[in-house]
C-alpha cells in the first residue's frame, strides 16, 4: 500500500474522518468491497431528504458509525450511517445576519472532526464547535468582522489540538487570513495574514515586511485579496499547514499596485509551522495576478518517485490551467504542465519557478481574450489520488474569457473590468474528468462531458474513480483506463465529492445532491435544473441495495416567464434599473436576471415578482428572510420600482423569444 509522505497509509479507512478523507487530502478510500469487477452491483441504500437547502458543496464526514455534513446555510447535520436517520442538526441562523448574504450566494463546503467535537464555520464568519453525540453548542468564535466584507463557505481542519479557518472576500479587496484556534475553549492561538496591511501593521513580522516590498502605492487601502476560502491540508511529518490562497482584488494589478510588484501572497501555495503560525515557504502561481485566478482548490501530499528518487511532493492544479508538483520540505518546484487549454502562459521555467507569460496577455492594449477563464481549469471540486494506479483524478473543465477595460454599451464593469465568455472550439463550456500521471506530467486517459461545474472525485482500492456530474449522473469509472462500469440517476446535478466508509461489515459511498455555487456566466452554468424544482438530498450506496428514488422533475432548459400584459415597461429607466439590479440582486438571481437555477430563482419565472406589493414587503419587510433571501432596507422606493420595472422588461423580453408566459 502506497505512502502518504506522512508515515501513514494514504487515503481514510473505515471511517471518513476528514476533508478529502484525512491529513493528505487525497480522496483515497482503502476500501475495497465495491471493486470495478462489481461495480454494475452498486445500488442505492438509503437517501435523506433535506428540504430547503440549495446548492450542497460539502462531502460527509463519517466517524463511527454517523455521518457528519453542512448545508447550504451552514445547517450542520448528524445522520446514522447504516440507516439514514436523522440524529440531530444544528442550525446556526445564518439568516440574522442579512450583510453578508446580500455579498455572497449561500454555500459551505463542510465541516471537521477532532475528539468528539464537530467544527463548522458560518456565512457571517462564526466558527462554531459543537458535541458529536448530541450537537450541543459547545462555544462559538467570531472569526470575522461583522461589518466587513469577509465571509465563510469553507470548511475547518483539525490538527495539533487546534482548528483553522480561512475566509473569502478578495473580489472585493477583503485582506486574506487564517485564524487557528484551541479545540477546547475556541480562544485564538495564532493568526497569519496572506497579504500585507499598512507599513504600521506590518512593522516587526518578517512575512509581511517581506511581502509588502512586493507592492506599491498605498494598496492597503485601494484593496489587497488573497484570502484562503478553501484548500488547507495539513502536514503530519513536517507539522506544518499549507494554504492555498486566492486571487487579487481589485483584479488589475494597475490599479491595486501601479508600480508593479509580484504581489505576494496572492494566488500562492503558503507554508506555516502549525504551532505558531509562522511563514516557512511559499510558492507563488501567478505572480501579480491579473486574472482572478487562485490556488485555492484542494492540495494532496503524496511520495512520488521521480527520476529514480523518493520525493515528498505537494500536488495542486490551481485555477489557472497548470497542475504544480512541488517539494513540500523546501516548497522549490519540482514540475509543472498544462492540464487542457492554457493561454496565458507558453510554460513555467522549472529553474525560477515563474510562468513564461504570452504576450499581450495582460490587457495592455485594454482587452485580451485567454483560456482558463476565472472559473478556472480545475476549480473547489476536489481532485483525487490513487496510490494504486498512481494517477491523479481532476474535475476539469475549459472556458474562455474576454477580459475588458473597454465596456461595450450592454456590458457593466466591476472593479474596472468587464468578463465575458468566450466560445471558440467544440470543447468550450464543457468538462471532463482527466486521470494525469503527476510523475509523467501527462494524461492518461479522459471522459468528456457535455457540461461543466461537475462534482468533485473519489478514488478507491477496489479501482474505482467516483464523480457526479451536472446531468445529475453519478457514475463510477474504471481508474486504470477510464471506462464507464455504472452510473445512478440522482434526479439533479452533483457538485460535492462523494466519499466512502463502511458500517456493519459493508462498504458504503455516500454523495450530496444540490447543484449550484457559482453564477458566474449564467447560461454557460445553465443545465436545466430549476430552483426548487428537484428534491436536494444525501444518496448512500452499496452493493445490491434496493432503495428507490421517487420521480422528480427532468431538466428543463426553457424560460417559463410569468407577464402581466397591461403592465406598461417604462425604457427610460431600465438602464438604472440594470445598475440597481447588477450591484444588489445578481450575485444570487443572476447577471441581468439570467439565472440557472441557483441559488435563487429566475425572477423572470416567479409570480412573487409579479406582484409589485410582494415584491416591495420580500425586499423591505423581509419576508423570505428565513429562505435566505435577504432585507434590503436601504433600497428607496424608487430603486425598488427601478428593479420591479427592470424584472418585468426581462420577463417579458424572454417570452418574446418563443417561451410562452405561464
């Protein structure tokens, strides 16, 4: 059995213990009851219903016998393992904090475990320890201000007796860190900083003054990024954390630094000592980053042999279309190749570490079109290692992007820049999951999918690869060569990782059903799924289970728009309604009221809307507020008629081009 690097065998055994399966992260399961010979036998065991969540990010946890995960609001469920049942949920009550839902759609990608405490961290930025057995609040730690822009979708790591977490908030300038705190009391041990602050924050702690000289002008207030939303791994044998941090904001290193600079730590690969917190290394991806790329998806230790030696390597393939090997005792590259479609860079120089950028590429001349866009090549989902075939698994996908300083008339910029997608060749919005040989630097074999934003991968002993898909499929491939052995019709698109354990003698795999998290080009993210139209759930597996879903509604690709016929669309104003809309309601309907379904309705679809009174009380008085939908009081009633008038020209443009109104 293959080595983690970390002394231990790789991967999670019975249990399912942590992110990824454990301490490496590698999404290995040493379970070997379901093998590719038996793998047609898969069927499904139990499923729970999980009424009003959303998009569902998050892999279970399972640790003797129950299963432990986070909903769309941060709603922490235990449910037993062998049946099904609900033992208790926690739920944190995002919703009394209506700031930070009106900044970010709602998501939470999991939750830890460390000795009989389950550790979950909040939208509004709570991180919260509660008893495994019973849920009981145990204490809860504000990780974030309040008041500020930072939020939390990510998901805790234990280790040492601490518990770490990170933040998000970059796109709009949020300053990056992570706060560790004790697993007992909650009270902060150390905190690390991403970027740098002010000359007088920075004063005395060597990473920073190092950092800052990085930087120019007076960055701390124009606005900095690199906060780590997500990939934290944990390194037992050099007792060091490593993060992966995310991209700049604003996004034109001109504005944020106008006389150059690297910009550490943006889109960087960071060690910590994880005792004190202290800088070990870094290793930096995109150098004064410009495209709102970031190494925040999933990192995986692992010992390769490479050119006849035994090395202890990191392996992450960030957003930007490169996968990175590197020494993880000295953070030095080891080697780097292109995933898929890369343009922005002909290569990384293995001598300086830094890419060879193609160029034009950095919108000189006020625009440049490059592949990935910031949906990256490789994004959260998480990719697997198996140490049986040696071969890593990648939810990939290829999408371009034109980037603009130069607006179009119908185009509305942010932070300076416009984005807009850009089609070029058959692959173009699609996915694929891609089995990449790390030593080698190459593919070993790849299944394309008719859609993007699939589920992340699980890999297992019996020779497996498991991963959901945005067809609502979830299926099972052979992880030698690829091929199809099993697939189960979940009734909606998977985004989560699935993940195995076993109880009662018997392997199981288990898989969160919610598709959504990203509305970033929404017809480009468009696979049918209508929001509220099909059940989320929890399906767990095994060989010859006999469970049965009930019917639920297929995809539907069409725009049901809801008209009233004597309403009179006032064109003066839609412009500023399109403003009011973009910078209040897109984040979570969608970019000019195109939505895919998550993680709020169409507007274009709803009879709510219909109703300027409904629409009025939703907006001031908080009516959905328990949903999810926030209050915004600020709105003056003539912004709220701007908007109104906005929804209803869209809802009726859309029944023009051949839905008929419902």
């Amino acid at each position: 059995m293959a080595d983690s690097g970390s002394g231990k065998a790789t991967g999670a055994g019975s249990d399912w213990p942590g992110h990824a399966g454990g301490p490496d992260e590698s999404g290995y399961s040493r379970l070997d009851e379901i093998t590719a010979a038996n793998a047609g036998r898969l069927g499904l065991a139990w499923y729970l219903d999980l009424p009003g969540e959303v998009a569902l990010e998050a892999t279970p946890l399972a640790v003797d016998g129950v299963l432990y995960f986070t909903g769309s609001y941060s709603t922490v469920f235990a449910v037993d393992a062998r049946s099904g049942e609900l033992l208790w949920k926690h739920d944190p009550e995002v919703w009394r904090h209506p700031g930070k839902v009106k900044i970010v759609f709602a998501v939470n990608r999991g939750c830890a475990y460390a000795d009989g405490r389950i550790f979950s961290a909040t939208l509004d930025g709570r991180l919260i320890a509660l008893d495994a057995g019973s849920g009981e609040l145990l204490w809860t730690a504000q990780t974030v201000d309040p008041d500020d822009m930072h939020t939390i979708t990510g998901a805790p790591r234990t280790f040492n007796g601490k518990v770490i977490i990170g933040n998000g908030g970059g796109d709009y300038g949020q300053r990056g860190y992570v706060t560790a705190y004790d697993q007992k009391t909650g009270k902060q041990a150390w905190r690390f900083y991403t970027v740098p602050g002010s000359p007088e924050e920075n004063a005395g702690d060597p990473a920073m003054e190092r950092a800052a000289e990085t930087w120019t002008g007076e960055y701390w207030k124009t606005g900095t990024g690199g906060t780590v939303w997500h990939g934290m791994t944990f390194d037992p044998e050099f007792n060091r954390i490593y993060l992966g941090t995310g991209n700049s904001g604003p996004y034109d290193p001109s504005v944020r630094s106008p006389g150059g600079g690297d910009n550490l730590y943006l889109a960087s690969i960071v060690a910590l000592d994880a005792d004190t917190g202290e800088y070990a290394w870094h290793y930096q991806v995109n150098p004064r980053e410009a495209w709102d790329y970031k190494a925040t998806p999933n990192m995986i230790l692992a010992t390769l042999e490479i050119d006849g030696k035994s090395r202890k390597v990191l392996m992450q393939a960030p957003t930007n279309g490169f996968f990175y090997v590197l020494d993880r005792e000295t953070g030095k590259l080891v080697s780097a190749e292109k995933l898929g479609k890369v343009t922005w860079a002909q290569s990384i120089d293995l001598e300086t570490g830094r890419p060879v950028e193609n160029p034009d590429i950095r919108y000189e001349n006020g625009e440049t079109i490059l592949w990935p866009s910031p949906l990256g090549a490789h994004n959260w989902q998480d990719m697997a290692f198996s140490p049986k075939t040696g071969l890593v698994y990648i939810p990939y996908q290829q999408v371009g992007v034109r980037f603009s300083k130069k607006p179009r008339p119908d185009e509305i910029s942010f932070a300076g820049l416009t984005q807009s997608v850009v089609i070029a060749d058959e692959n173009d919005n699609k996915g694929a999951l891609i089995a990449w040989d790390p030593v080698r630097q190459e593919p070993r074999w790849r299944v394309q999918h008719d859609l993007l934003w699939n589920g992340g991968a699980l890999a297992t002993a019996g020779n497996l690869v498991f991963q959901g898909g945005a067809d609502g499929y979830l299926s099972a491939y052979d992880a030698t060569n690829g091929k199809r052995l099993w697939r189960f019709n979940a009734g909606l698109g998977i985004i989560a990782s699935p993940m195995s354990y076993e109880a009662g003698g018997h392997q199981y795999v288990s898989v969160l059903v919610g598709y959504g998290g990203n509305t970033w080009g929404e017809d480009v993210l468009n696979a049918g799924w209508k929001y509220g139209a099909q059940p989320r759930r929890l399906l767990t597996f095994r060989l010859d289970g006999e469970a049965t879903l009930p019917p639920s509604a297929p995809a539907d690709f069409a725009v049901h728009p809801v008209d009233d016929p004597d309403y009179r669309v006032n064109r003066a104003t839609l412009a500023e309604g399109r403003t009011v809309f973009t910078w209040n309601c897109a984040i979570c309907h969608g970019v000019d009221a195109v939505s895919s379904g998550f993680p709020a309705p169409d507007l274009r679809e709803s009879a709510l809307a219909l109703s300027r009174e409904d629409f009025g009380k939703v907006l001031h008085e908080g009516l959905l507020v328990k949903r999810g939908m926030p209050r915004f009081e600020t709105l003056t009633q003539d912004q709220v008629d701007l908007l109104y008038n906005f929804i209803r020209s869209r809802a009726r443009e859309a029944g023009r081009k051949g839905a008929p109104p419902a």
